[in-house]
C-alpha cells in the first residue's frame, strides 16, 4: 500500500513539474512578444521624435532664413547697410546703427554683424567689435555661403564670453560677387527651439543636436544631473560644454562618444539602438539619431530603457504576480484540500474508531501482504498489545504464529489469508491466538475479505476469547462424566442390590434343598436326589450369573481355547430355540472350515444368546426371521472405524457372527445408546445385555458392528480376530489374484459414500469403468443417459427416495435385459426373497470383500478368468 | 443607470469646452501672467490660457469690448478710462506693484552714468542730449530706446519725464521688453525704460536723483513711495469672464500668486 502511494506521489509531482515548466515556457514566451512589442512602439516613438525634432530644427531655420530675408529686403536697412559698406562718417554710422537697431531688435534678433568678404567684422551694435575676427565657426559658415548656400545658420558658438549663433546671408553685388556678410545674433527666444529641442518624451527621453566633434549644440534636459557629476560648472549650460561621450574614468576628453554620435557621425545615416547603450550620463537608454546635412549636426532621441519598458515591465510584474498568486492559490488551495480531505478521513475515521472501539469483540484489518491497517479497542485489551505495536506490522507472526497445540503455525496455511485468495469468509474456532506476554487466547474467529470493485484489497477478522467458553465446555463434559460415573456408580448399587437379591434367591434356594436333603438323605434317597439336582442347578444358575458379571466388567477370568464359531452356534441351535418366541424362524447360514479364534466359549455363547434375544424382543412376537450367519471377512481400518468396542483393534482377517432380524429396527439415536449400561427399550431386563456383549466382546480383541434401520431390522455383527497360526491353509487360500474383466461400464448405486467408493475402486480393479449414483433416481437418470454401455447394475437395497427395490422395478421395466446386482447388510436369505422370480442377477452381503463381489459378477457376467 | 450614463457622456464632452482663458494687455504684466500661469496649470490641468501682449490700451480696450476676458494694465487708468471701465462692470484689480525704471547698457554705467535727474532723462528722450559725454559717461552717442505708445510703461515714464510725444528720429521704439533688454545688451551705448521686474543682470539700472537725494527702484523705495515712477499693476476682469477666469484673478491676488509676483521680480501688492 504504501509503495503504492508513494508512486501516484511521484507521479503527480512529475505531473505538476511539468504543468509548472509549460506554465513558465508560455508565460516566458508571452513575455518575449509583448517586450518585443513594446521595443517596436518604442523604436518608432523614437523614430517619429526624432524626425519632427528635424522637422521642427528645419522648419525654425527656415523661419530665421525668412526673416533674415526679410530684413535685407527692408529698405532702411538696406539702405544702412550700403552707406556701411561705403566707408560712412561715424554720424552716418550712428544713424546706420539706429536703423539696423529698430529692424533688427523688433524682429527679436539680438544684435547684427556686417562682415566683410574676407570675414571681418565691420560693423555691428559696438563699435569695439569692428576689425574682429570672426570666430571659426562664422569661418565654416561663410565657407558655406560662399559654396552658394543662400542662408546658413551657424552653430553655437562662444564669442567674447558669451554664446552666440548666428544666422548668415551673403551680400552679393550686382555680378554676383560676394562683397559681405550680414550676421544676426539670435535672440534667445529664436534659439530656444534650437537650443532646446521640442523632443522631450516623458520624463527621461531628450532630444539635442551634437556636432561632427562631439560636442553638445543644444541644452540638455538634465543639466542639473550633469552639473552634479561635475561634468557642467555651476551656472553653466550644456552648449558646447559637454561631449557626449560614454562617462568612465580618466579624462573626460578620451571617453568614447556614445553609440548614438558615434553611429550618427560615422553613417550620416539615420539608425535606431533597441539593444541600448549607455548616454553621456551614463544611463542605459533606447536611441534615435540622424545626420542634419543642413544643419550640419546630429540630432539625436533618447530615452531611458528603464522608462520605455516600464509599461512592459509593469505588464511582465502583473503577469508574473498574477503567475505567482495563481501559484500560491493552487499549493494553498492544494494544501487546504488536503488538510480538508485529511479532516474528513479524521472525522469519519473518528466515527469509525468510536464504532469498531465499542464492540465487544476484538477487529483488526489486514492488507493483502498481511500487515495490520487497524485495530480496536478490544484487541488491544485482549492481546496486550499497543496500537503502534501492531499498525503496519505482519500480524500473523505476532498473534497467530503458532497453533494451540505450540507447533508453529506458517503464515502460508493460516486460514485467514484463505479469505484472501479463496474470497471467502472463513470461520474457525479451533486456532488461538497469542497474547504479547505469550500467553495463549483460544479464539473463535470470522476472518472477512474486503472488496474494492472485484478486487480483494485486504480483510477484516473479528474475534472473540472462548477460553472460557471451552473451559466451561470441558467443566461440563468433566461435570457430566462424574454425574454419569455417579449415575453409574448408583447403577451398579442398584445391580450389586438386584445380584445380591438373586443370588440370595439362589442360595435360599440351594439352602432350602440342603436342608431337604438332609431330612430325605436316609428316608428317601431318590427324593435326596432330586434335590441335590436342583441345588446343581441353582449352582449352576448362579454360576452363569457370575460369568455375566465377570463379562459386564470384562476382567473375568477366560477360557480361552480354538472355537470354530460355525460349530459352536451350531451346538447351541436347541438352546436358541428354546428362548425364542414360536412365531419367530431361525436361519442358519454357518460357514464350513472357518479358521478358529481363540475365544472363551460360554462368554461367546452368551453374546449369542443375548443378541438372539435381543433379536426376539425387536420382532416382539410377530412373525419374523432371525437369521445367525458365520463367516470369515478382511476388515480394514475404515470399516473398523464404524465398529464399535474397536479401539486399538488391527485391520486383519475376522471371523464373524452376524445375528439379523427383521423385527422393529432401531434409530440413530437408539442405537448410539443400546450399549449404555443401563440403557434398555424393554419392559423388563435391566439392559446390562449389551453392554456385556460388548465387553465380551472387547475383551476378545474383537469389534462389534451394527446395521439397523427402523422398521426393517436390526443386524449386528461381532468380529473376532482370527489366530492365523491355526489355519494356515485358509490363508494361502484366500489371496488370490482376482482375474480380470474385458471391460463395460457398471453403474454402482449406494446411499453411502465409501461404500459407493470402495465398490467402485473394486470394479476398476477388475478392468470395468464405473459410474456411481447416490440414490435411486439418480441411479435412473444415469442408466438412461449410458444405457448402451452399461453390462451391469450394482445396487444397494436400502437408500432414500428411491429405493434398491423400487429401482429395480424400474429398471427391469425399462430394460427387461438389464442384469442387477443387490448388496445389503441384511441376510441374502432375506432380502432375495423380495425379488424371487424377479429375474434378481445376483447378490453381495454387505461389507464385500472384492473376492465376494468379484465372485457375484462372474457368476452374473460369466467369464473372469 | 442607463440614462445617467448617457448624461455623463454628454457631458463629458462639455466639460472638455471649458473655455480657455483670454489674457492680453500689458507686456509688463505678461512676465507675471506667464509665470502665474505655468504655476496655474500644475493646480488646474484643465485650464487653459491664451496670452497675448498689445500693451496696456490694448488690454484696456479689449476688455471694454468683451475680446477678452482679463485685460491686464500696467498704468493707472486714465479717468475717462476708468469711468467706462467701471460702466461696463469691469473689475480693476491691482495685482502688483511695480516701478518704471530707466536702464542703460552696461558699458554705461560702468562709464560712469549712475543715477540721472528727470530733466536729463526728459532731454535725452527729447533728442537734446545726444552724448553720454555730457553726464560723465563715454563719449558715445546715445542710442535712445523706448516702447510705443501702447504701453503702459510708456505712459507712465512719459507721463514723469513730461513729455508727450517723441519725435521718432533718435528713438527707437520696441514693443516687447526683451527686445529692448536685447538691445541694451548687445548695445554700449544704450538707454531704455522697463518695469523692474524685467530688471537683469544684463543691464544696469539708473536710480532718479531727486531733490531728496538719489533714490534707487528698491522695493522699499516702491512701495514707501518714494521712488516717484511707481506704478500699479492692474487686471482688468470682464464682466463676462467665465469662472476660470475669475479663479485665476484670485489666485493672483492670493499669497501664492502674490509669491509668483515677487518671484518675477515685482513687488507684491501688500507685505
């Protein structure tokens, strides 16, 4: 069982693992798309910032290239610009200046710079600034312009401690030529969409410009953080301050630029980082970058990684939150059920604890290996043992490992497990069972097996202690035995008192006529004589008493001397005659040369006299048969075993007197009791007659068999060891190898089983095949059924339903050629008689030897030679 | 619950006109309004602001004529001003405090003009004076700077210095405070006039030697009034005006708007 258990726990542990691991691979994967999904919005939220910050950058430009247009186009100041560039008076300059000064301010420029073709400052709002180089990157910017761009917009750049960016158109002449540049400074609010790209996107994401250096051209969003790092001074703003560049260690002049500028710089392209790398301040972010051919920078998006995904992260949170509580959820909801189902099976355990713990009788249940799955209360007070001592243990050796007797007991032949294999209920109360301290509990027991569906799963066996109820059993037998023994004890007062009273009787008697004889001894001698002869034979009278109840107690002093029991009955023949009624017929069928016994004669003679008298009683003077057979006869064990006085009496060869009548019969129960001492049906008699018979009996070594049925008869039998030394010849004789048959079938039909057994067993001997039946109907659906084969009929004559006669009417209407055969325990005289001239094949004398039976058969059959 | 929630729906959308509130006048207010208003909106997200310069007269005028909701002035309303104002069911409410302050470029003032009498400022803008030589300061010209008429900071300077028209020749006239800061800047030779709280570093302003003495545009000088160009900074709310309108003129007024007036660099109404 419990290995059982621990394979399904395997199993669903295998089981949930790889729910568990399909759960994970799906969530992981789920996961993957929705990041993957998250990387393309951010890519083309980057993408699209990016592009309208150089929309936008454009689109400013294109607004200053417009008003610096415009302004040339203005009159006043063309005009101004022209008396400039003509050498004017210093008045004329002032005026100039003013002029340049309303149309410049008011268009929200923050000053103007007329250079000369080679690039000098001419004239702007100070007149210090004049004959000034323009600075490096104005040098670039008129390169351009010189190139034939109408309009550059200059990139930031510091100027006399201020930072300045201006936007540049040349002065051409009428051919063409360029005769100089006119410069505005922008204003801050001009610059601001410049300098402060509109790319913001939430709280991370930036946009700025950077130059083919590096260098920052636009104010970075986090101007504060860099301030912090110490990469920007306190005050300053981040154009042209910072390089973006990875930070690490060491001078900040060799830190790699990032990936962006680097990319942007190197490709002039635009491109997109999903993979991430590190800003200028070091923060892990997603990039867009593109190269502004015209505004000569690289405009680059950024935003952290951390807040593009923090909605994919959010996402991955819930669903692996949601992953973990379901998870939780399941182990406590698993738990739970399991603690529940555990209570449950508590509960209805406790009820049925409190149930099997209230009997009176000891349960325990057993698995199909043996072992003990529970028990009760009353086996624990009953064996001494403790639960825990039990549960789980292999049972049969601690309570049943050895029988009552001490001879161990193997768990292979225990009956209980018979429940098991037999699937049946098994119900013994001769085994014990064995306390804990070893002493031993007689035990009555019903062992039950338990079902699952068809299967056998284990067993429950209840019991009980009936040392008590045995001990009160032998205290009764015990009780009974003295009760008898006094009974009997009583008895014999009540005979030694009847005995004593005949024998007084007789020597009243013997008395009387001594004293006659005395008197007539002179006078008259023949009258003496009489009296002397009835003195003889009271004498004699109480001598036979004596005998009998030197008999009845078996220790009498014996006679013994060879008796051929055929001439002793044969001698008595007068004496039999003598006792019995008139209407009574005595049969003789005495064999001739039977072996002698060594036996005492008169005893013999008496347990003949009384059986013939018994026999006479039973007809109870109706007419009747009494029939004395002799003979010699094997007798087994088993038929021995169904004789009574046979105790310690060998199987061998016995010569026997049978004694049958056909009067009143006696039941079962009658003749269990005809040997009770004082056990008499009759009126009169003290029925002391057959317990002496049967102590002759015993005494002689011999048995005594009865065969009674009432209303029939009675027939009893008493065997006497044959002495073997005195008639060897008879034993060569009777050995002989019976010859076989050629085969047949032979229908054996008897109540009785071994008789039924044992004849067929004979038949076989003999070459035939048998087919029995236990009665008669059988008998005649057998015959029916192997008509063909059947040569002949062995029946008994006594058997119920139907019975030997009735079957053999039967049988000769159905198949008037059909050869019958009948045993019986009666005299053959008898029972033939009821089929003379009813075409009866033959008869065998129950018990049959297989001589005998062999014998009728060839006399039926023919032939066995 | 059906039909509550179609309601809720309809309404949805009208909450979303909620109107956008109309500012214009005053470019010297605007530098509160503005700072006013990005402080606004972090309280009310739904409000929105629409702001537009034009100039004291213009504020006024506008109101008057119900195109917008707050006017914003930075002058005292003239009498006749007043009285229309005050027949249309116009609320004047001084939000402010503030000087008109004479500034000049740096280089000036490091050339050693300091403080300036009315009677000179009132020649420099007349065009009698036309170098910085003649007050102790570098020998250049003096590049006269002013705003047009329709501010009130115009007004309230012209008013002081006396004068009422300027020719335009030597002047030039800005209409945005930046502008005119810009160009002090950039200028050496400059001089202007700007509510104080467009006051910055980048400029230098001219304290007034009265007859007292010089008084400088303190904020204690302005608000004890001893500092003679000082002005009230008005918003001019419409009868019209919707309730975000009206919330926002209390927010000025109350102490976190007065904070953002000190912040711009205006002096609060009361201490």
């Amino acid at each position: 069982m419990r290995d059982r258990s621990w394979k399904a726990w395997a199993l669903l542990m295998a089981v949930a693992v790889a729910v568990a691991v399909a759960v994970a691979v799906a969530v992981a994967v789920a996961l993957g798309a929705l990041r993957d999904h998250r990387l393309a919005e951010v890519r083309a939220q980057l993408s699209s910032a990016n592009q309208a910050v150089q929309s936008f950058l454009h689109r400013d430009r294109l607004r200053l290239s417009d008003a610096t247009a415009r302004l040339l186009r203005d009159p006043l100041v063309r005009d101004a610009l022209t008396r400039l560039l003509a050498n004017a008076s210093s008045v004329d300059r002032f005026d100039a200046r003013h002029d340049l000064a309303r149309a410049v301010f008011a268009d929200h420029f923050a000053g103007f710079y007329l250079l000369d073709a080679a690039g000098r400052v001419r004239f702007s709002m100070r007149d210090a600034d004049a004959g000034a180089r323009s600075p490096g990157e104005v040098s670039r910017a008129l390169k351009r312009l010189e190139m034939g761009d109408p309009f550059v917009l200059s990139h930031p750049f510091f100027w006399r401690d201020q930072l300045h960016m201006w936007g540049i158109r040349a002065m051409r002449d009428a051919t063409g030529r360029i005769i100089g540049y006119f410069a505005l400074a922008l204003g801050e609010t001009q610059v601001r969409s410049l300098v402060r790209p509109v790319g913001r996107i939430g709280r991370t994401g930036e946009s700025y410009l950077v130059d083919s250096r590096g260098l920052m051209l636009s104010a970075s969003r986090f101007e504060a953080e860099l301030r912090t790092r110490g990469l920007l001074g306190a005050g300053q703003r981040s154009v042209l301050r910072v390089r973006v560049a990875e930070p690490g260690v060491g001078d900040k002049g060799q830190w790699p630029l990032t990936l962006a500028v680097r990319e942007a710089l190197r490709t002039h392209r635009a491109g997109v980082s999903l993979t991430g790398y590190r800003n200028y301040l070091g923060v892990p972010v997603f990039g867009a970058w593109r190269w502004d051919d015209v505004l000569q920078a690289a405009v680059i998006t950024e935003i952290s990684q951390q807040e593009a995904m923090v909605a994919y992260a959010k996402a991955r949170n819930i669903v692996l939150l949601m992953l973990f509580v379901v998870m939780v959820g399941g182990l406590l909801v698993t738990l739970g059920y399991g603690r529940m189902r555990a209570r449950a099976e508590r509960a209805a355990n406790r009820l049925r604890n409190m149930l099997i713990d209230s009997t009176a009788e000891a349960i325990y249940g057993v698995d199909l290996d043996g072992r003990c799955t529970f028990v009760n209360r009353a086996f624990t007070n009953m064996l001494g043992f403790e639960e825990h001592e039990v549960l789980g243990k292999m049972v049969h050796g601690l309570i049943h490992h050895s029988h009552p007797d001490g001879s161990p007991y193997p768990i292979e032949e225990c009956n209980i497990y018979r429940a098991h294999r037999e699937r049946t209920r098994v119900h013994r109360d001769d085994e014990s069972f064995w306390r804990k301290d070893g002493g031993e509990v007689k035990v009555e027991y019903w062992s039950h097996p338990l079902f699952e569906g068809n299967k056998v799963v284990g067993s429950v066996v209840t019991f009980w202690d009936i040392t008590d109820k045995r001990r009160a059993e032998a205290e009764r037998a015990r009780l009974e035995r003295q009760m008898q023994h006094a009974q009997r004890l009583e008895s014999l007062g009540v005979l030694a008192g009847g005995i004593a009273h005949d024998f007084n009787n007789l020597l009243a008697a013997i008395l009387g006529n001594a004293t006659l004889v005395r008197q007539f001894l002179m006078k008259d001698p023949l009258k003496a004589k009489e009296r002397v002869d009835r003195i003889i034979q009271a004498v004699d009278k109480a001598a036979v008493l004596c005998r009998q109840m030197l008999a009845y107690s078996g220790k009498g002093k014996f006679i013994v001397k060879a008796i051929d029991l055929s001439r002793m009955v044969d001698e008595m023949t007068h004496l039999l005659e003598v006792s019995i009624d008139k209407s009574i017929v005595l049969r003789y069928h005495l064999a001739p040369n039977l072996p002698a016994v060594q036996a005492d004669e008169a005893q013999l003679q008496q347990v003949v006299m009384n059986l013939v008298t018994n026999a006479n009683e039973a007809i109870g003077g109706k007419s009747g048969v009494i029939a004395i057979t002799t003979g010699l006869m094997q007798a087994d064990a088993e038929y021995l075993a169904g004789c009574y006085a046979a105790e310690g009496v060998k199987p061998g060869r016995y010569a026997y007197v049978e004694v049958s009548d056909t009067g009143c019969g006696m039941d079962r129960a009658t003749i269990d009791r005809i040997f009770d001492p004082f056990f008499t049906t009759k009126q009169t008699g003290r029925g002391l007659g057959m317990s002496a018979v049967l102590g002759i009996v015993r005494g002689h070594h011999g048995a005594l068999r009865v065969y009674s049925e009432p209303g029939r008869g009675t027939t009893f039998k008493f065997l006497l060891p044959v002495d073997e030394s005195l008639a060897p010849e008879q034993v060569r004789e009777a050995r002989r190898e019976l010859a076989r048959f050629d085969g047949g079938l032979v229908l054996v039909v008897d109540d009785e089983e071994t008789v039924r057994e044992m004849a067929c067993m004979m038949l076989e001997d003999m070459g035939f095949e048998t087919i029995a039946a236990a009665d008669g109907q059988q008998a005649l659906d057998m015959y029916r059924k192997h008509r063909k084969r059947i040569r002949l009929v062995l029946t008994d004559l006594t058997m119920p339903h139907v019975d030997g006669r009735e079957l053999f009417m039967r049988l000769r209407r159905l198949d008037p050629d059909c050869r019958i055969i009948l045993t019986s325990g009666y005299n053959s005289q008898d029972a033939i008689q009821q089929f003379a001239g009813k075409g009866l094949a033959g008869f065998v004398q129950k018990p049959f030897t297989a001589e005998a039976l062999h014998a009728a058969v060839a006399k039926v059959l023919g032939g066995g030679q | 619950m059906k039909r509550a929630l179609l309601l809720l729906c309809l309404l949805l959308p009208v909450a979303s006109w909620a109107e956008t509130v109309q500012l214009a006048g005053s470019t010297t207010c605007l530098k509160i309004v503005r700072a006013a208003v990005e402080e606004y909106a972090h309280l009310h997200a739904g409000t929105t602001f629409a702001l537009s310069g034009g100039g004291s007269s213009a504020g006024i005028a506008r109101v008057l004529e119900g195109r917008t909701h707050l006017g914003m002035s930075s002058c005292e309303p003239t009498r006749e001003e007043r009285q229309r104002l005050l027949a249309a069911h116009v609320r004047i409410l001084p939000i402010a405090r503030d000087a008109v302050v004479p500034v000049v470029s740096r280089a000036v003032f490091e050339g050693g003009v300091r403080h300036i009498r009315r009677a000179e400022l009132a020649d420099i803008y007349a065009g009698r004076l036309r170098n910085w030589r003649a007050l102790g300061g570098p020998d250049r010209a003096i590049l006269v700077v002013g705003k047009n008429a329709y501010h009130g900071t115009q007004r309230v300077f012209m008013r002081y210095l006396g004068l009422d028209r300027v020719p335009e020749r030597w002047l030039i006239e800005l209409d945005d405070d930046r502008d005119l800061l810009r160009l002090l800047r950039a200028s050496d030779q400059a001089i202007g006039y700007v509510g104080i709280g467009y006051l910055d570093d980048s400029v230098r302003a001219l304290a007034l030697q009265l007859e007292e003495g010089v008084v400088a545009p303190t904020p204690d000088n302005i608000r004890a009034g001893r500092y003679p160009l000082a002005r009230t900074l008005y918003l001019l709310v419409a009868p019209g005006a919707p309730h975000e309108a009206r919330a926002f003129a209390d927010f000025l007024r109350a102490p976190a708007g007065q904070a953002i007036v000190r912040k711009t660099g205006f002096v609060p109404l009361a201490q």
